[in-house]
C-alpha cells in the first residue's frame, strides 16, 4: 500500500514540473512585464487595504463619538433626576416641620 502512495505522488510531482514549464513557454507576456503587472497589482492591493483601514478608523471614531455622546446624555438625566429627587426630599422634610440633612 505504501509503494502505492508513493509512486502517486511521483507522477504529481511529474504532472506539477510539467504544468510549470508549459506556464512558462506559452506566457503571454515576459518576464519583466510580468513583474510590472504583479507589482502595480500589489500596490493597488496595497492601496485599497490602506483605504479599508482608513474608512474602519473613521466609522470607529464615529461609534466612540456617538456612545460618548449617549453615556454623558445619560449622566446628565441622572443627575437632574438625581437633584430633582433631591428637592423633592428636601421640600417634604421642610413641610413636616423639622429639616433633614442629606
């Protein structure tokens, strides 16, 4: 079984030399202009991640911005309620006759 599985990997080691020099020979364009099209394909790549990276930073500002915005919206309902609970307590301290401290 072992000689089997050998051999199977013989011939695709046969079948992947002989892909690669076919690749080679019937190349619609040469070596150079091959690596001119793989390096301007890489900065576009290159350039559309940083753009990728970019956008995310904004909408990332943009989220932070809008919880700030929605955590100090709450502290400041807090707080009025907090002083509106407050007065409330003090007014109904003071009708009963003597005043409490808070």
């Amino acid at each position: 079984m072992s000689d089997r599985d050998g051999n199977s990997f013989v011939w695709f080691l046969a079948g992947l030399g002989l892909g690669a020099l076919a690749g080679v020979l019937y190349a619609p364009r040469s070596g150079s202009e091959t690596r001119e099209v793989l390096r301007a394909r890489a900065e576009e790549g290159r350039d559309y991640v940083r753009n990728r990276a970019r956008d995310a930073r904004e909408q990332a500002a943009q989220w932070a911005d809008r919880g700030r915005d929605a955590v100090n919206t709450q502290k400041e309902q807090f707080r009025a309620a907090y002083e509106a609970g407050r007065q409330a307590y003090h007014e109904a301290t003071t009708e009963t006759g003597a005043p409490k401290n808070l």
